[in-house]
C-alpha cells in the first residue's frame, strides 16, 4: 500500500476515494476512537493534581477498528489524517497519530473546508503538521466538561436526584428557567389602541393614532380612548403625504447557528436533525457518478464566501437574472470568527436543486435548496419598496397609515420563499386633502411578557452570549431534554410553535446550581472560558493554568456545596411498604417514575405506577409453570392481550393466548450472544 487516507466518516470516505485514485486506500475511524478514561481517583481520567494529565483509553466498540487501522498503517508508505477542518477534527487526528504509533514523518494532516475533487487535491499538495495548539483547546475543553459533568452531576443526583450537570448545558437550562420566571411574575398593564378606517375612491384603508398635540399618543384605559374618539369629530385632513425608496438588504450566507435557526421555523427541522443533514450533504451524495460533496463544512462561524465562488455567483447571477441583480459582497464576522472557514454554501452552483433533486431525500432537497438560495442571494442586490406614509389629521390627533409595494425584487428573486411581507395598497391622497372616517374603532390590549424561548431563539441566545459554540447547539438542546430537564410544547393552545418550559426538576436544579455555583454557572464565566479556549488555539494560552485557575475557583464551591446543599426527601405515596412496613416513595429510574421502599437498599420492594385509564389484569384459573402463582391477563402497550405471572417482578414468566411461551427481545440477544460465544470457543 502507497497511502493510507484516514477519515472519521465512511461516507466522507467513499466520496474522497472517487478523487484519490488507486494509488491511495481511504478508511474511516467512525468518528472518535478514544476518550478520556473512567478510572482513576474520582473515576475523572484527569490527575488533576499532577497538572491535569489526562489518561485515554480506545472506546470498546473501537478496539477492532483500532486494531484494523493499525495493520494498515504498518504497510503503507505515507499515512495522511484527513478528518474534519476544526478543532474537533484536529484532536481525532493526534488521537489516531498516537494510538496508531505513527512516527513524526509519516504523518501528514490534511484539510478541506468542501470534498470536491479540486479542494481535496489541492489540500494533498500542501499536508501539514498536526497543530498542536488546536489540540490543546480541545482537550482542554473535554477536561472541563469532564470534572465538572463528573463531579456536580455527583453532587446533584446525591443531593436532588437530578441526573447530570455541565459547563455549557447548565448555563442553557438556567436561559430558559429565568425567562419563566420572568413570565410568571410579569404583571400585564392595560392600554389602547384607536383605529380609524378611511376610503378613498372604493379603496378602504386603516390608519391607526400615534400622536396627541404632537407628542406620542398614550391611552391607558377605555375612559381616555373613548375621549380621543369623541375629540375626532368632522372630516380629517391629509397632513403629511411622505413617499420614499425603502431597500431590504440580503442577509449574509448560513453560519451553523443561522441554518439552525432558519432551519427550526421556516422547514421545521430541529438543531440536531439539521445537522444530520448537512453533515450527509457535506460528506458527499452519489449523483449518478459516485459521491459528491453538495456543501462545504457545515460547523462554521464565518460568513466569508472564497474569491472563486463569489465570481462564479456573479457570473450565473448575471446569466440567469440580468447585471442589475448583481449586489456588492460584504462579510459580517464578529471579532471571534474562526475566518480560516468559509460560511456553508453550495460547492457548486451548477448542482442546481431541481437539477439534482431526484439523488436527495425529502428533507435533504428541502435544506440543500434553502443554503443554495441563502448563498446565491446574499450576493445580489437588494429589494426595493416604494413606501407611503400618510398621516391624518383632526384636532391635534394624528392618525397615520403606512403602505408599501415591491418595486424591484432583487434577492428575493430567489429567496423570497423564505421571506415574510405581502404588499400594503394605499390609495392616493393628495396633502390637504380632506376625508371622513367611516369608523372609528378603539381597541383594549395588555402588555405581554416576554416570548419563551423555542430553539431558534434559544439558540440565537447562545450565540449572543458567547455560550458553547455552533457544533455545540444541537447537543446542549438535545442533551437538557433527555435529562428532562426541559420540554418543548405548543406556546398556546392551537399554536404550532413549541417553546421551552423547564420541568420542576429543571427549575430545581437552576436554584441550586445558582445557590451554590453561580461564580461559574453563569452567562458571563462561560463566554469567558470560550474565549480562554479560543486564545489556547491560538497559542495565546497555556491549557494548565487556565484549568488551574478554573479548579482553584471551583475545588471550595463543590465542598460547600457537600456540605450546605439540603439532601431532598423522596416524595412519599401515601401508603406502607408491603414486605417491611417503612413508607413507599416515589422514585425516578431509567424508564420513568416507580414506586418503591423508602428503606432501600435494605428493603428493595418496587411496584409500577398503576395508569388508572389501563385496564386492571384478571385473575385466571392458569397457574405460572415457572413458580406455581396464578397468571394475569394483561394488556401490552400495543393494546393485545397476553399472560403474565402474578408474582412480577420475581417471576417474569409470560406466555400468548395459544400457551407459547413470550421470551423478551434482551434475553433473546442475550441467549444468541452466549451461543455465539460458546461457538467460538469450541
């Protein structure tokens, strides 16, 4: 073997081998090959009092791929690491460099931000060495997560029975149990509203009252707004007639955290789900003629486009829309953009969605489509309105009506699917022109607080913050659900927007975390640890004493914490265990909440909930051939009959209604693999 190309992805592998030829083998890791280990003091994999060493151990289910790698390596004359172009990507490389002992020569890193043939070739022909200072905020980064998802998760569930906690995760969850409770003590104050409807040659239109003698029309109850309407009596005059040229300016092309949120309300993806999708987008699509890469690297803050397709954009803008279309290029970054990556786009614009819709699935065409136009239009030029503003007039009280019409379309040309506004007609009135109010229509309102968070708007709020980064967003949201800490439902009822509301769990472990730890679970130290990591990237910081420096603030904290967080009581039931006579509790497990003994583990009775809308089991004549107790008749979830021992959970016999016995799927597995095993060794 002349080269080995190893990747973490096997679809990024097969698109890759289309471009290399014969003289290279492509492989995959299957992602991260191994992760700090569980042993050690505290079960950390970090010596925290040695200068956090970590310690590594291959993943179980990587061992054979470890193992595979490592044969391969042996035999090939150049080994090139070819994983993804951020930190993350980084660190699975020096992880397969020191697993696989390769010596310092034999490796090369290799980068490209899209897999098409000219980006992957032209990345072969400038290899690199593995940088060590993206390592190094990497690693840095897993350490954090790990002490302090280690040892507060510890403390939390000892304390609260809460199931985890983390750096980046708490400082969410802690966003959303906030703006709760902002909700629940915002007080509504009540206002008004006085709209006056016009015509004017058969055309109706509205104009609403926005200033008294000048100044802005305040009208706090229905006795001030009635006032209003009876001061406006005889004709209104025309005052103010403004017309002006209003330009909607396109927005830049997709960061990860604009695509996710563009993606959460207009396709109703979610973040992590969009992910999934660009990732199988970036990695390559057979189009007929093998895999093809469809986007460039989708885990990016960046809104530059490179040169190249900037000036092909300008050419196909031109061709397909007219030069007038064509609009200036310009990049937003903020001060922390990782600008070595490009914003996500199309890698080529000739791969048009129609044109290559029947190789994507649904979903895959719905988002491709989207980051096309969002890349095509951020180059061209912007809309144009031609607005009206009309103001009305009558003894002092100002009424005005505001109108616009699309005058030239611009970017929304090929965006405008994904845009809001419908066109406001108003008719033309002259200034001085004098008009009767057909009606006059005042209206009760109350102020609202402020919006729950749903993902789109979580997620932006990360970012403004300054909290975890883009790759992150996905995780943070799927991981305080699976805790449940939150849950998404509808905002209101008939509403299909889902909003965040923190469980009861949540709001507890918010409190406490804020009792105790609020000198690091906070908005403000979490967008400070991102940017020491960014300046570890950069070769601006040393990783040992920023984590010095975090466990010298967080070490006292966690003993207080021990020492002065109250240990919550399990939730009693009401009733008496029926083995030892203590107190039956309400607990929670891996499949929900259950009863059981407040004496455990000295006592270990448990018991279902009991849903009172299922049927209760019936008692039959049929004895358990296994321990000799009656069987019940009981319903499954899937709403068929079946029987079970009534001595569950000691015995768990179960037989259909024909007497074969049921064997569940895990013992089934179990039994398979014990043979399979047995197999071997004979």
């Amino acid at each position: 073997m002349k080269n080995l190309v190893i990747v973490e992805s096997p679809s990024k592998s097969k698109t890759i081998a289309k471009y290399l030829g014969s003289d290279y083998t492509v492989v995959s890791s299957k992602g991260h090959i191994r992760d700090l280990a569980i042993k050690g003091k505290g079960g950390l994999g970090v010596d925290i009092e040695n200068g956090f060493i970590p310690t590594y151990e291959v993943s179980d289910d990587k061992k054979d791929v470890v193992r595979d790698l490592k044969k391969q390596a042996k035999s090939a004359d150049m080994v090139y690491l070819a994983t993804d172009p951020d930190r993350e990507g980084e660190a699975i490389s020096w992880h397969l460099a020191e697993e696989l002992g390769l010596s310092e020569d034999a490796i090369d890193r290799v980068t490209f931000h899209e897999i098409t043939k000219s980006a992957v070739l032209e990345a072969f022909g400038q290899p690199r060495a593995i940088d060590m200072d993206l390592v190094h905020s990497q690693e840095t980064r897993r350490i954090l997560d790990r002490i302090i998802g280690f040892k507060l998760s510890k403390l939390l569930n000892t304390k609260i029975r809460s199931k985890s906690a983390g750096r980046v995760q708490s400082v969410a969850l802690k966003l959303i149990v906030e703006r709760e409770k902002e909700i629940q003590a915002f007080k509504p104050k009540e206002y008004w509203t006085l709209d006056a409807l016009f015509e004017k040659d058969g055309q109706p239109f509205t104009a609403r009252l926005e200033k008294i003698n000048g100044k802005k029309a305040v009208l706090r109850n229905g006795e001030e707004a009635q006032k209003a309407c009876d001061a406006c009596q005889g004709p209104f005059t025309a005052t103010s007639v403004k017309a002006t040229k209003r330009r909607r300016a396109p927005k830049p092309p997709f960061t990860t955290s604009t695509l996710q949120q563009e993606a959460s309300t207009k396709l109703s993806m979610n973040a992590k789900r969009t992910m999934s999708i660009a990732q199988r987008l970036y990695e390559g699509i057979d189009l007929g003629s093998g895999q093809e890469g469809l986007i460039t690297y989708m885990r990016t803050d960046s809104t530059r486009l490179s040169a190249g397709f900037v000036q092909d954009a300008k050419r196909v803008i031109a061709d397909r829309y007219g030069s007038s279309y064509n609009g200036r290029y310009k990049v937003t970054n903020d001060a922390s953009a990782q600008d070595a990556h490009e914003a996500i786009r199309p890698t080529s614009l000739a791969n048009t969605p129609e044109a290559i819709k029947q190789y994507l699935t649904a979903e895959q065409y719905r988002l491709y489509t989207m980051i096309y136009a969002r890349a095509l239009a951020s180059l061209m030029s912007a809309a144009v309105y031609d607005a009206v503003s009309l103001t009305m007039s009558n003894h002092g009280y100002d009424f005005t009506a505001t109108g616009s019409t699309l005058a030239f379309d611009g970017y929304l040309k090929v965006y405008g699917a994904y845009e809001s506004g419908k066109d406001v007609l108003l008719p033309t009135v002259a200034e001085g022109e004098q008009l009767d109010a057909k009606q006059l229509t005042p209206a009760q309102h109350f102020t609202e607080p402020p919006a729950r968070y749903t993902e789109a708007r979580l997620i932006k709020a990360l970012e403004e913050e300054g909290i975890g980064r883009p790759s992150t967003y996905a995780m943070i949201i799927d991981t305080i659900q699976a805790r449940g800490y939150v849950h998404l439902a509808p905002s209101a009822e008939g509403s299909r927007t889902k909003v965040f509301f923190p469980t009861e769990q949540g709001t507890l472990t918010t409190e406490k975390l804020d009792e105790f730890f609020s000198g690091i679970i906070n908005v403000k130290y979490t967008a400070e640890m991102e940017s020491k990591l960014d300046d570890i990237a950069n070769g601006k910081e040393d990783e040992t004493v920023v984590l010095q420096n975090f466990y010298d603030r967080f070490a006292p904290m966690l003993d207080d914490a021990y020492a002065g967080m109250e240990k919550v009581k399990p939730e009693e039931v009401g009733e008496d265990c029926p083995d030892c006579g203590k107190p039956l509790v309400y607990r929670s497990g891996r499949f929900g909440k259950f009863i059981s003994c407040s004496d455990y583990p000295a006592c270990k009775y448990t018991r279902k909930i009991v849903d009172p809308a299922k049927p209760a089991p019936l008692m039959t004549d049929k004895l358990c051939p296994k321990c000799g107790k009656p069987l019940l008749q009981r319903v499954s979830r899937y709403k068929t009959t079946f029987l079970g021992c009534s001595g569950f959970p000691s015995c768990r016999y179960m037989e259909d209604n024909n007497g074969n016995e049921i064997i569940p799927k895990e013992k089934k597995k179990k039994t398979a693999a014990k043979t399979k095993r047995s197999g071997k060794k004979a």
